[in-house]
C-alpha cells in the first residue's frame, strides 16, 4: 500500500508540474533564470520548446551543492514566496511572482567519502502563465469523471505502458477545491472506491490548501489532484491507471 501511494504521488506531481510549467500562452520572449554560482546550467534549446501551443524555457543543471544551498538561494530570491513538495526522487520548488512561473526540479546526489557534501542535479523552467481561452474547449459527456458545469478540458492522454492502461487528465473546474475535492470523493466512494489513506486527502486541504485524492478498486489505481488558481476556479489533474 505504501509503494501504490508513493508511486501515486509521484505520478500526480509530475503531470502537474509539466501541465504548469508549460501553461504559459504563446510566450514568445521568456526571460533567463538566476542561478547561483555553484549550479552549472545548460539551455535544452535555442528556442522555447512547445507544448501544444505553449512555449516553456527549460534547463538542465548540475550543482556542487545539495537541495539545501538551492532552496536557501531560490527562497532569497523570490522573498520567501516558495512552494516545496517533495517525494522520494525528487524535491520540487515553485514560484509564480506576477508573470512568470518558475519551476526548480531537484535530485540529491549523496556524499561520497568523509567530509564530502551533497551535490544535485535536476531541471528548471520558466513559462509565462496566461488565461486560458481559445485552448480549451469545453467538456462533452463524461461517464467516469464527475464533471460539473462550465468545465473545460485541457488535456485528455490514453497511454499504455508495460501492459498497464492509463488516462491522464486536466480540466478547470468552477469552484473551489473543497467542493470539488468532496464531489469526487462522494463519487468514486459511490462507486466502490476506497481512499488509500482514509483522511490523508482532507489533510492536504487543510495544510496546502490543494489536495490530492489518492484512491484504489481492486487492482486499478486513481490519483486526482486539486489545484486552486487567482479566479476562484480549480484545476483537476488526474491519473487512471488500469491494471
């Protein structure tokens, strides 16, 4: 149960972070990103890689130093405005200041030897988020997900990996994220669905004020996570995994 959860996690995190990180509406001119002096980055491409219609500015780094001296670095930067989640690859810091996002995707690599220090390596990017309008449509009759009214649909992906099915969704949901977190949660229990960690989702609410609904039927795994935005609506990000 503990690896399901942890796996589950880690999958939400990562569609979540690339779905934001590359939010950023026909941005033509991203700007460089700040670094420190002991991070050693490298442009993954000349021009603003493309998603769908959005443009996204991307970096690989290599660092001396570990998570710790990043983080001490970014927070300074961007005034204390920073949000961390961690998972058990990666440590993720985000900070979105007016017009742009950044995003700053970190691997520890452990010390080596006596009185050695940490390293890390990872990725950044930076998008310029936007109002979504003509990139969306709205969202026709959906037989698994609760959809309410004046929903959109962002991205709706079917894979197949290693045998296993999976569905990967986006949608902008009105409302906040306690109502959407408890229509799904009412749903899917409804449907003979159990929260792996009875509570953990509510928890989440309460301390991020975003949430991530982590569930199981049988073999199949559900994740589906609650991200508020400025305009009071929330982005619904999900993963369907059909064993």
């Amino acid at each position: 149960m503990i690896s399901f959860i942890v796996g589950s996690i880690l999958r939400a995190l990562r569609i979540f972070l690339v779905f934001f990180a590359v939010n950023g509406l026909y941005a033509s001119d991203l700007p460089n990103i700040k670094t420190p002096y002991f991070m050693e980055v490298q442009l993954l491409s000349e021009k603003p890689l493309s998603f769908n219609g959005y443009k996204v500015k991307s970096f690989s780094f290599k660092s001396s130093k570990g998570n710790t001296d990043i983080v001490k670095f970014y927070s300074k930067l961007w005034n204390e405005e920073i949000r961390t989640v961690e998972t058990p690859d990666w440590i993720y810091h985000s900070n979105f200041s007016g017009k742009f996002l950044t995003t700053v995707q970190v691997r520890n690599i452990p010390a080596k030897g006596f009185g050695s220090f940490n390293s890390a390596s990872g990725l950044i990017s930076i998008s310029e988020p936007s109002t979504i309008k003509n990139a969306t449509k709205r969202a026709k009759i959906e037989r698994f997900y609760p959809i309410s009214p004046d929903t959109r649909k962002l991205s709706d992906l079917n894979t197949i990996d290693m045998g296993k099915k999976s569905r990967t969704t986006v949608y902008d949901s009105p409302g906040g994220v306690s109502s959407n977190l408890h229509h799904y949660k009412l749903h899917f229990e409804n449907k003979g669905w159990l929260e792996a960690k009875a509570g953990l989702s509510e928890k989440m609410f309460k301390t991020f004020s975003s949430s991530t609904l982590i569930m199981q039927k049988g073999y199949d795994e559900l994740v589906v996570s609650f991200i508020p935005d400025k305009s009071g609506r929330t982005k619904i990000v999900s993963v369907l995994v059909n064993k």
